[in-house]
C-alpha cells in the first residue's frame, strides 16, 4: 500500500537531519524501495511560499531541491484533478480552513491512499485514514 505525504513530512523526510524520528524515516525509505509515496501538487506551492516567506530554509536553492526531492524516484506528483476536487465534497464543512490542507487531504482520500501527517486538525478531523509507520 501506498501513502500520500503531507508536506512537512514530505519536506523532514527529504532532509536528511531534519527533526523526523529514526522509524518514522525508515518506515518511509522501505514503502519508497517499493514505489514512490504520493504528494500533492499543492505541496510544491506550499514549499515555494514557505521559502518565499522565509519560513522554510533548504539546504540549496529552491530549483536544485525540486529536482531532487520531487524527482520521479522520490515522489509521485498528484495532480490536481476533477476527481481530487470532488473529494473535496467528502470534507464536512466543519473541517480544516487551510485550502492547501483540504486539497492534500482530498487528494488522499482520492487515491484511496492514508495520508502521513501530523498536523493535529487533521488527525482529530478522522476523515481520512492516516499512515502509521510500521
């Protein structure tokens, strides 16, 4: 089985002494020698705007980091797509306000997939699967 990355995750997972926890970062190296985890495309937004603001700091520029971290070997890209927007309807009206946390979370629940993440709203939320390293 697969699992869609959230984007903090996804971004500890590719940096290598990043805050992840040792079984958290094994568990998603086995899962990847098997076929690359899922990322929303709003997480490469979401990147860019935290480097734009300065609330994220890559190890090398912004370009060179895509082309490692969202290379094809390390994630596939999930488009944003009809099926991903009607997922959005799945979401009660209660959930989650951020529009780039709704999208990830529908872009799980689309693909049938659970989704890694520790944002607290979401994981309380109980709308989507979530992803347990094992």
């Amino acid at each position: 089985m697969n699992v869609l990355l959230d984007t903090h995750i996804w971004v500890r997972w590719v940096t290598p002494d990043s805050s992840m926890r040792a079984a958290e970062r094994e568990a998603l190296d086995r899962l990847s020698g098997k076929a690359a985890p899922l990322l929303s495309a709003i997480s490469l937004w979401e990147v860019q705007m935290l480097v734009r603001k300065g609330r994220l700091k890559l190890p090398m520029p912004l370009e060179q980091w895509f082309s490692k971290a969202a290379a094809p070997d390390a994630v596939e890209i999930v488009p944003i797509t009809a099926e991903v927007i009607l997922a959005l309807d799945q979401l009660p009206r209660s959930f989650h306000g951020d529009p780039a946390d709704r999208l990830i979370v529908a872009s799980a629940l689309s693909r049938g997939v659970p989704l890694a993440t520790e944002d607290g709203g979401i994981r309380r939320s109980r709308v989507t699967p979530l992803w347990k390293p094992s």
